[in-house]
C-alpha cells in the first residue's frame, strides 16, 4: 500500500485555489515593499552625497550608509526573485524546438560564463521531438541552473549542456565539474529559502522545479561533494498524452 497521501479531486482543488490566492497575496505584498524600499534607497544615496570628508565621523557614516544600500539591495533582489517564483506558473505556451532555445540561452550566456572561466559544452540531439514550453519561464530555468553551475566553480570549470529524447520525454541535462552538494543540501535544495550562499534568496531552484512543473516535466539531479552536479529536466514532447 502507498503511504502518500491520496487527495480526491475537489481537495487538491480546493488546494490549487488557496495556494493560487495566496501567491497573488505575495506577489502583491513584494509589490507593496518594493516602493517604500526604493524611497529609502534613494534618500539613503542622497545623505551619501551630502557626507563630507570634513564632517566629524565622515567615515563611520559612510560606512553605515553603506551598509543600508547593501542592504536595500539585497531585499530588492528578493522581493525580485520572489515575484518571479509567484508567478512562475501563468504560462504561455509555444510549440518550440528546445536544442534552439538552448543554442539561444547558451550564446546569451557566454560572456558570463567567460567571464567566470567557464567553459560551455553542448551535445544536441538533432532528432529531439518538439515541446510546448514559454519561452520567458525556460530561459529562467537554464539561467537559475547556470548561475548555480557557475558559483559552483569559483576556479573555473565546465558547464555542459546535453539534450536528448526518451520514451516520450525530451530531456536536457546540465552538468558541472564544481564542488557538488553534501546530502543535507542534496535533501533541502527545493526548499524555498534554503541557500548556503551568504547573499542567496534560495529561491532559484524552487523557481525552477516550479516552473518544470507547471509544464507537466520534472526535474531530478544527482550530485557528488567534489565531483559536481548534474541536473535532468524531462519535459513531454509534442503529440503525446
Ligand atoms: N550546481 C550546483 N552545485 C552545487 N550546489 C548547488 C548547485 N545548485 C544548487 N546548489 C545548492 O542548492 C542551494 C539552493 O540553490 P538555489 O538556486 O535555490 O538558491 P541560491 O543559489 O542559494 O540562491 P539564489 O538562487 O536565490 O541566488 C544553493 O545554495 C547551493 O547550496
Ligand atoms: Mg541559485
């Protein structure tokens, strides 16, 4: 016998109607912070220019006005991110070929990656089915993944991207040779929040499985401390129920 739960059909709707409710309660709420935090971001920059270096304590004020901006940015960066995870499941769907919008992502994002001493690879199957995907929320999937490939690999390293069919699923893998996650991480990282970064929102790969998701795929990965980390997004292909 399963021992998951079985929700019937009026409650996991019921389910997906608060859950919805409360998304668009969020998203609205991080609207409502953002303004009257950018109004002290920019009065912040104001007592920035009028410190003088002939003010007594000149220094410490700057310091701790710095400390404010810092700050200021980093719960806008949230409130960013967060938006973006309430909203990860409005989809617009367009049949499309993935190795082209991979090809797309991976050109966009080569100056990053050189950038960072990261070397991209990519292996395309040149018979992969289409999928139904919006084509905002995937690029948002490869760059989430990518950017975590790459903090990865503060020395430098290889990000490979392959795509691939089977059975009735197209599936791409991203794949890179940095440090790899500890079971503790491997068990939580979906977790929204959880991050072991000392600036990050832990909130890009719960984005990511959203938005997986939302398109009826899945994602998995498998990662080794050390060794690196390799993540497999499966999506149905185009023509299959
Ligand atoms: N490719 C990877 N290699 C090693 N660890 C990873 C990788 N991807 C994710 N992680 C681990 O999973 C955690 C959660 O990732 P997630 O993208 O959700 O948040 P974050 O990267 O910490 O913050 P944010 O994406 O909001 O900047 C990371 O803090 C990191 O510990
Ligand atoms: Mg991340």
């Amino acid at each position: 016998m399963s021992n998951k739960t079985q929700l019937s059909s009026d409650e996991r709707q019921r389910f997906q109607d608060q859950y919805a409710e409360i998304a668009v309660l969020a998203g609205g709420l991080a609207h409502e912070i953002k303004n009257p935090l950018s109004t002290i971001g920019l009065n912040v920059q104001l007592m920035a220019e009028d410190i003088q270096d002939d003010m007594p304590r000149a220094g410490r004020m700057r310091r701790r006005v710095d400390t404010i901006q810092r700050e200021c940015q980093h719960l806008d960066d949230i409130l960013n991110e967060f938006v973006q995870f309430a909203r990860a499941g409005e989809l617009e769907l367009v049949e499309s070929d993935l190795n082209a919008l991979v090809q797309d992502f991976l050109e966009f994002f080569e100056a990053e990656a050189k950038d960072a001493n990261i070397e991209l690879s990519q292996h395309q199957d040149p018979n992969l089915p289409k999928v139904r995907v919006d084509h905002l929320l995937i690029r948002q999937v490869w760059m989430n993944l990518a950017r975590n490939a790459i903090q990865a690999m503060p020395d430098g390293g290889v990000l490979e991207v392959l795509t691939r069919s089977e059975d009735e699923n197209v599936l791409v893998d991203i794949i890179d040779n940095g440090r790899g996650m500890d079971e503790r991480t491997r068990e939580r990282m979906f977790q929204a929040f959880f991050s072991t970064k000392a600036s990050g929102s832990g909130l890009g790969l719960p984005t990511v499985r959203k938005i997986i998701e939302s398109h009826q795929g899945t994602i998995t990965c498998e990662s080794e401390v050390g060794r690196g980390t390799r993540f497999t997004i499966s999506l149905p292909a185009v023509g299959v129920e």
